[in-house]
C-alpha cells in the first residue's frame, strides 16, 4: 500500500492526536500511523494524569516555573515554560469545548489540571477523525523515507491485520510522536514504547538531549505492574516485620528505597495516610492500581502489600531528540518531534517530567509541530520520485543473520532493568555496561532480522532498545555529577560547570558534547547581578 500526504504523523497518544488536529488545522491533509488503536495504546491511555494547567496568574505561574527551576537542576528555559503553560491553557480549554467533562470542587468549579486516560483519549481520537485525519491503526512504521537532499519524506512500516504486507506513506513532512523508551520492562501500557521513532531519527543524523536522565522507576505492587505515582503519595513503607521506614526528608523516600530493594530487601507500602473522604474517589481515578490488590483480597488503606521497582525509562525521564526551534523541528529538515520522543529538559531539566509536565508537554509540542509541519510541507509540496529507505540495524543486516530480537532485548535488560546498574550509577559500572552494549549493537548491525512480519517488528524494536541504552550510559558517563534523577555515587554533588544540557547521537560510534545553547534562566533582578 502506498500513500501521499502533506503531514504524516507516527504515534497515536496525546502528542499525536494533537499534532494531527494542529496540522489538519493548518489545511494540510494528514495521515496518522499508530502502532497500535489511537487512543487506546500507551502511557496516557492506560490511566491518566494531572496537568501542569494554571490560572492565567502571573505570580501564579512563576511560582511555578521558579519550583521547577529549582527541581530541574537550572537546566529549564524560561521562555520555553511559558510557551507551555500558555499553550496548555488554552488547549485544555478547547478540550472542555469539545465535551470533556472535567470534576468539580466543592464550589462548582471545574478542576481541568486533571485528565481520565481512556475518555481524554477516546475524545481525541474522535476529534481527530472529525477534523478529515486518516487513521491507520495498527501500522507500526520501521524507517523513514528521505529525498535526495536528505530530508525526510514520509515513512514505511508494516500493516498488522493485513498479512504484515509493507506500507509507505510518502509526505512533504513528518511528525514522530512515537513515544519514549520503557525497555519492554513490563510498566503498565507502556510496551508500545520501544522508542522506535529515535532510532528512525538517528540513522538520519538527529541529535538527542537529556539522555542520562533516565534514571526513573516507578513502584508498582509486586504482583502488579501500574506505576502510577499518584497512590504514594498516601503511602507509608514498612519493613516485612511491620517496622516503618523512616525517611530523613521526604524527598529522600525513592532513594532510599530503591536502595534497599536494590539490596534485595522486600519493601512494603499501606495506603493509610489518605484520608477517608478520599480513599473512594482514589479507587474512583485509578481503578487498574487496585485491582490486583482486590483480587488478592488486600485493602491497601489497612493491610500492607509488597512493591517493587518497575523502570519506566524515558517515559517518565526527560531525554529525547533535540528540537532546535519553536515549531519541534528536530535535526532533520523536515523532521518534528512531540511528546515523550523529544527532550522534556526546556520544561523540566534534569527531573521527571512524568504527570503533569509530560502531559503538558505533549499537549503544547503537538500542537506546535503538526503545525510547522504543515507549514513546511506547503511550503515544499507532496516529494515525488522515488525516496530513500533509511532503516538498517533489525531491518537490513550487514553480514549472516542468526540473532534474534528476544535474545538482543534480554541482553540489554540485563544492563539497564536493575537498580543496581542503572539508578546507581558509578564510572566502573557504566563502563562495564557499554563493555557489553558495544559490541551488542555491533552484532545486532550485522546479524539481527527478522523471518516474517512480526519477528521483524520485534528485531527493529530490539536494534532501539540497544541504541538508547547506549545514548544514555555514554551521557551519564560524561555528566561528572549528581543532578536531578542522575545520581552518581561516585559523584555526589552538583558540579556547577555541568549546568549544561549533554547531546548524543550516532549509532556506530556513539558521541556526546555540551549543548551550545546555555538554559535560560529567570529574569534578573535589576542592578544585583543576580538571578531572581
């Protein structure tokens, strides 16, 4: 199957959806490829999250970008923040317009720093449908296609339910809103997200930010796999005897945690720092945290349950692909990323953007690059001719095949699932690390494909789990310090040289450098030399 567009857009959450409505706005025709249902697969889907939507306050909203500031390490961007902010209002508003029913406090109004995953979503998706989008479901894309100048002009992939018979969809530009990169680790809804869409934009050249803060794990009862962080906010943590856990801050509760299970310590939680009032609409919110704990007949408000660590990668971290301008354009000519497959640091630094500022981040970046995108795309026209295939590692090996892709995943979880290796980071152990990935990524070039249409999808999801695990251990290895959810035990404190944002790329010889732009800062307060 082939097809012409203006706008295609790779992946079916929030950032797609919007970036599909934005480009479709803009009188572009517009294709979007999921690989899997739009608006039923992935993070945002499977639960929910609050949203960093603020009242059109000022002093509400630097407040808010001054508390980011000060989590992030100092490698936030004002100018950026603000973007966001006023973008994610206004957005938000229109959703509520377009019949999304938001709670109510208890003075009738509306709460909209909030969203249910399944409704928000079953909402975009009929919104995207109604503004002319063609949706192909269940069309996972492998490679990018590129013109004879090097920019990109559409993409191709495989089409599930029909026999995995190849598609293209050739398009004057693209928009990857593919997610970030959980590892196969299990996370709840989060096993679309292989990062396939970086691995498609590196063997283009493109350049990644942020990379090292990846470092992030959410807890999930042990016989579960929901991360969801808003049910700990309530919990207390016990030892199997019942002795509680103390904490020296509250700040230091996932350290020291992940500390002890890291020491194969079991660690248990109970609910009951939530109140009364509130326990039914918790229950109400995130119906899928307390169903495994029902079904094992647990009240988690009374009765301690175990949890464990579950890595959620740069879905919940920070790194992505670099954009280089106010419309999400990558590296690439005619290349915009949106959502988890693009840095988060300009909103959050070097913290978790998971929740609120990842939602309001793929709000605000899809819309800003479906329409660039189309902008681009008027301005270049539909490509003809015959378009370069750029896929290879998983896709086109270079020497006898014979590796599998579940062989290639299982070697690389060893080196990034455990706390140990990756939430604890040292020299000695990164190295060691990339002392196996190296020579990994070089036999998955070589040997690594697939027999059929799904052993292949699974080879090229294999061939990225390699790639980002490379990008980030080569970052953190450079990044001499501990900032944000980056920590180096042999590297404690913030070094305040590396108040820079780190940028990788390549896969062959993967390099790293300091960003050339410095973050943005607040304001400076007049006559001080100080930073407000």
């Amino acid at each position: 199957m082939r097809l012409y567009t203006d706008v295609l857009v790779l992946g079916g959450g929030p950032a797609g959806a919007w970036a599909a409505i934005a480009a479709a706005g803009a009188a572009a025709d517009v294709v979007l490829a999921d690989k899997g249902y739009c608006g039923t697969s992935g993070a945002t889907a499977s639960g929910g999250n609050n949203l960093w939507y603020l009242p059109e306050d000022p002093d509400v909203r630097d407040a808010a970008m001054a508390e980011r500031e000060a989590a992030g390490g100092g490698l936030t961007d004002r100018t950026w923040m603000t973007r966001v902010q006023e973008e994610t209002y206004r957005q938000v508003n229109r959703l509520a317009g377009w019949g999304y029913r938001f709670p109510s406090d208890e003075h009738g109004r509306e709460r909209r720093n909030t969203l249910q995953g399944p409704e928000y979503m079953r909402r975009m998706r009929g919104r995207v449908r109604r503004s002319g989008v063609r949706v192909l479901d269940h069309h996972p894309a492998l490679e990018l296609l590129t013109d004879s100048a090097g920019a990109v002009s559409g993409a191709a992939g495989l089409r599930r339910q029909e026999g995995w018979e190849r598609y293209e969809v050739r398009a004057g530009a693209v928009v990857l809103a593919t997610g970030g990169c959980a590892f196969l680790s299990g996370a709840f809804g989060l096993n679309v997200d292989t990062g396939d869409g970086h691995l498609m934009a590196a063997e283009l050249g493109a350049e990644l930010s942020g990379m090292e803060f990846s470092a992030v794990y959410g807890l999930s009862p042990a016989y579960g796999n929901h991360t969801k962080g808003l049910m700990m906010h309530y919990a207390s943590y016990y030892e199997p005897d019942g002795t509680p856990i103390a904490f020296d801050a509250p700040g230091d509760a996932r350290v020291r945690l992940a500390r002890l299970a890291a020491e194969g310590r079991p660690v248990y939680a109970r609910l009951d720092r939530a109140p009364p009032a509130l326990r039914r609409l918790m229950r109400d919110s995130q119906p899928n945290y307390f169903l495994p704990l029902d079904k094992a007949g647990i009240d988690p408000f009374t009765t301690r349950y175990p949890v464990r660590f579950v890595y959620e990668g740069t879905v919940r971290g920070t790194g992505g692909l670099r954009i280089v301008d106010a419309g999400c354009a990558t590296t690439v000519p005619g290349l915009y990323a949106a959502g988890d497959v693009a840095t988060r640091e300009l909103i959050t630094g070097a913290a978790s953007g998971g929740g609120s500022f990842n939602g309001a981040w793929a709000i605000s970046s899809g819309t800003w690059a479906g329409a660039a995108a189309a902008r681009f795309a008027a301005a270049r026209g539909t490509p003809r001719g015959e378009p370069r295939a750029n896929g290879r590692a998983g896709l086109r090996p270079a020497g006898d095949t014979g590796l599998s892709g579940a062989d290639v995943v299982r070697a690389v979880q060893e080196e990034v699932l455990p706390l140990e290796r990756n939430l604890f980071r040292d020299a000695e152990g990164l190295a060691a690390s990339l002392a196996s990935l190296d020579p990994l990524w070089e036999r998955a070039k070589t040997g690594l494909a697939g027999t059929d249409g799904r052993t292949t999808l699974r080879a090229r999801e294999a061939a990225s789990l390699v790639a980002h695990a490379r990008w980030m251990y080569r970052a953190a290895l450079v990044r001499e310090e501990s900032r944000g959810v980056h920590l180096r035990d042999d590297r404690p404190e913030r070094d305040p040289a590396l108040r820079r944002r780190i940028l990788t790329g390549g896969l062959d010889e993967v390099w790293t450098a300091l960003d050339p732009v410095a973050p943005v800062g607040p304001p400076a307060v007049a006559g001080t030399g100080r930073t407000a």
